[in-house]
C-alpha cells in the first residue's frame, strides 16, 4: 500500500469515527432520525427499549447495542428521542456515569422547559454535555433541511455537532437556558393544539348540518389565512400594552363567541369549547375590559 492510499485510508478512518452517532428510542421518529442519519453514510447504533423496533434500521446497516450503556459507550454524540422525560431518565439513571463522561447527550424528547434543565444539571454532575431539542416536524419531516428544530444549551457543543443536528432538521439556536427550547416548542404546540381543535370542532358542526369537511376547506383556509394579518397587527400593540378597543372589542368576542355556542347546541354538537371561550371572554368583561381589544386577554392569562 503506497503511501498516499495509507493516508487516504487512515483520513477515510477518521472521517468515518467524525460521522458516527448513536439514537436511543425508536419510535417513529427516532426511525425517521436513525435513518436519516444512514442515508448520511453515518456510522449509526441505536437502542430501544424494545429492541424487536431496531430490526428493520439493522437491515439498513444500523448496529444495535445490547445494552443502552453499550449504545452511549459507542459514540460521543447520542441523540434521544424518546416518550418523555420520565423515559429519558429512566434510560440514563442507572447507566455507569462513567460512559456518560465527554457524552454530547442531544435530547429530542418534548417536556417541559424546567425538566430540561433537570436532564441538563443532571448531565453536568456527570459530566456530559446536554443539548436540548424541539423537533417541530412529523417523521416525514426528518432529513429535509426546510424543517426546524428549536436548540438550546452550551453554544459551543451545539456549534461543534450542528453539522450532525442539520442531517434531522434545519437548527434553529434559542440560547444557552437549557429550557429554551422546550419553551419555544411548547408556545407553538399551545397555538397548533387549539387551533387544530378549534378546526376539528368547527368541522363537527359543518358536519352535523351536512356540510362535509372537504366543503368546508376552502372556507377553512380562507379563515386560517387570515389569522397572521391578526397577529402581525396585534403582537407590537401587545409589546407596547396597547390595548384600545378601536378595531376589535372583548364585549364583541363575548356576543359573539356565545353565537357560535348557541349554534354548536343547536346542531347537537358539544359545545364545551365555545362555552370555555365565552368564560374566559366574560370574566374580561366583568373586570372592565369590555370595550378593550381582544389582546387584554393576555394580561388576564398572565395573572391567572
Ligand atoms: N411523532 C411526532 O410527530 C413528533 C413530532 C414532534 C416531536 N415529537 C416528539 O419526539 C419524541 C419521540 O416521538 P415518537 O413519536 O417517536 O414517540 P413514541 O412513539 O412515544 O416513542 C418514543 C420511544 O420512547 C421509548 N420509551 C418510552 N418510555 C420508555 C421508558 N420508560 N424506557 C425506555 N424507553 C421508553 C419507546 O420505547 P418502546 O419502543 O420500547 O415503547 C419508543 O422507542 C416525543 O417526545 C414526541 O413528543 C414527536
């Protein structure tokens, strides 16, 4: 062997131990993220609870680990992608802290911000490194660099492994608090869960008078377009607490939303959420914000 092709195999060596990276939890994201992650050319372990779900990544050219400490000994980078917090530190709490020394521990399972710094201050005593992750996309999101994932934690580590993160997700860095990214991922699934409820149960009541769902789309979508024009408008007033009633009024909102209450009742159909909305848009009115914006809510949410 020349050598030119020793260095080019020992180059080729050393690039192959860069690129190389466990994942732990193989649900059908951790899927997704192991897989994209071979489609890479990354050496890739995996461990899963149950490790039948590791099968078809091994076929693919993944190595299993028979063991989660074997999975973190394996790589400096492990990613985990698992249920919940309570499942992440049910896999790292009785490993030997001996392996999770020099670990760079990416943490893609959704919790809240405060049990992230728990993971984070946890990881420390160990000395290993914790980045925290709020993966914003479906499985079928992962592996296009259009989709995003909130980071945050120690800038260094997520600078010295973003090349890594990018192969998921494009990388969106929130800042060093390790709950920032639980945090930015929690503000959007509050918007993504009451809005698709709210979809669903306007969809409830176009049914129950015999207006299908995909007729009701496009009048959807003409709704729901217009909501960024709303929240362009509203978010410098609400920084500035800039509450006048001169566009929108909560004594409006309350009449209102108990319209669409009392056709919710009338179609047969639960009205529980409208009728929790025209609470919430009454208590305002009581204090004497009837004649403020809609936008008072937000100080009324924040002393409750
Ligand atoms: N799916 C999505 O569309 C989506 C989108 C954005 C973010 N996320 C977040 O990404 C994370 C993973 O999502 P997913 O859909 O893959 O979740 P999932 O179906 O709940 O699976 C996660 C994994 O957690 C493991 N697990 C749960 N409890 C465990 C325990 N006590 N000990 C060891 N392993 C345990 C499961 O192992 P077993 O196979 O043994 O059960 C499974 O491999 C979640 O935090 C989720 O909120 C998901």
């Amino acid at each position: 062997m020349s050598v030119e092709q020793k260095r080019q195999e020992q180059q080729g060596r050393q690039e192959r131990s860069e690129r190389s990276v466990t994942v732990i939890g193989l649900g059908p994201m951790g899927q997704a993220m192991a897989g994209a992650y071979l489609d890479a050319g990354y050496a890739v372990t995996v461990w899963n609870r149950t490790a039948e779900r590791a099968a078809e990544l091994v076929a693919r050219g993944a190595r299993s680990a028979p063991s989660a400490e074997a999975a973190v000994a394996a790589n400096e980078l492990v990613v985990l992608s698992l249920t919940d917090y309570d499942a992440v530190f049910a896999v790292l709490d009785p490993l030997d802290p001996a392996v999770l020394k020099g670990r760079a521990v990416v943490n893609l399972s959704s919790d809240t911000p405060e049990r992230a710094r728990e993971a984070a201050r946890r990881l420390a005593g160990h000395g290993a490194g914790h980045l925290t992750g709020g993966v914003q996309v479906p499985p079928s999101g992962i592996g296009s660099p259009e989709s995003s994932t909130f980071y945050s934690g120690p800038v260094d580590l997520f600078q010295r492994h973003r090349a890594a993160l990018e192969v998921l997700t494009g990388a969106d860095y929130r800042g060093d608090d390790p709950g920032l990214a639980q945090l930015y991922y929690q503000i959007q699934m509050d918007l993504f869960w009451t809005s698709l409820v709210g979809y669903l149960h306007a969809t409830a009541i176009a049914e129950a008078n015999g207006i299908s769902a995909e007729d009701f789309l496009p009048y959807l979508s003409s709704t729901a377009a217009s909501l960024p024009g709303f929240q362009a408008f509203y978010a410098p007033r609400i920084t500035a607490g800039d509450h006048r009633g001169d566009v929108d009024r909560l004594a409006m909102g309350l009449a209102s939303i108990e319209h669409v209450r009392h056709t919710a009742e009338a179609s047969g159909v639960d009205s529980a959420l409208p009728a929790l909305l025209a609470e919430t848009f009454r208590r305002g009115v009581e204090a004497g914000n009837g004649a403020a914006s809609l936008t008072a809510l937000v100080a009324q949410f924040r002393a409750a």
